[in-house]
C-alpha cells in the first residue's frame, strides 16, 4: 500500500530514519518512531532492547509511552506514529490499544528480515490455535476464573480503555 505523502510526512519518516541510525552509532537497534499530533512531534522513541534488558523496548512502544506520559492520557486520539520501520506485531498492538489515528513507516518487514531481524514466525503463530503454537500454552479452569472482570463491571469509578 504505497502512496505519495506529503512533505512535512516524508520529513517526518526522515526524522525516524536518523533516530536509527543514530541509535545504532550509539549501540542501540536500528529503529526509530515518532509520534506527531497537530504537525508538532509529541515524542521520540528509539530501540532501547539491549541496554534497558528489556524485549518490549522498541522504538513505537518507546515513544508511545512517552507520548502518553506527555498528554497525560492513555488514548492518543488524533496523533500519528511514525516509524523507521513496519511495527512488529507487539508494536502494531500498541499503536491499536493506544488508539492511534494513522500509521507511517519507511522500510517493511520483509527489509527489517534482509537485515536480522525477523517477525514472520510470530505473524504465523497468531494464525495458529493455542494447541498448535510453538509456545507451550496453557489454560487453566478455576471457579475464581472472571472473578476480576464481575470486578471491574461493579467498580463504578472505573475509567474504560
């Protein structure tokens, strides 16, 4: 799904390509996002995996939390995500769950595969049955099974997400 953006995009995308690669020159992972509401960059995020040891620290997930802890809001309704690359599947949930309007990015999956770093066998393990995937999974059945979810529907104050 190509298409001919506009300039202050591709200055955008641009902005999340040098976010990588200065990320590598600092020893980080090469990627980049950006989130961008009202023309304005709301908050950066590079690829912070190997120094903060921590496997959900890309760059979308990265700037998204930045983004919300700037607004002050979990939603981020009317912002754009730009990144240096197509969002891994943890990723694209995030950009889903943080109700993001629009998604940018420069190099696909089947780039960010050319050069290490692949995705493909979680896209096909989300086709799977839980019984079929490579991770061991289980469900247990208890009584108390829902018991936080009639919990939630009682608690009256609660904020819906």
């Amino acid at each position: 799904m190509k298409k001919t953006y506009n300039i202050p995009d591709q200055e955008f995308i641009l902005k999340t390509i040098e976010l990588a690669q200065s990320n590598v020159q600092n020893g980080g992972g090469p990627f980049g996002a950006l989130v961008v509401k009202d023309g304005k960059i709301i908050a950066t995020g590079v690829n912070r995996v190997t120094d903060k040891h921590d496997p959900t620290a890309h760059a979308e997930v990265m700037a998204i939390r930045e983004a919300s802890r700037l607004l002050g809001n979990h939603e981020l309704e009317g912002c754009t995500l730009f990144s240096s690359c197509e969002p891994c599947p943890m990723c694209l949930g995030a950009v889903y769950w943080a109700r993001i309007k629009r998604l940018v990015f420069a190099s696909d999956r089947h780039n960010a595969r050319e050069a290490g770093f692949s995705d493909a066998m979680i896209y096909e393990e989300i086709h799977l049955p839980v019984e079929e995937r490579s991770l061991k999974t289980e469900q247990i059945t208890i009584p108390q099974a829902g018991a936080e979810f009639i919990a939630w529907h009682e608690q009256l104050d609660r904020e819906e997400y």
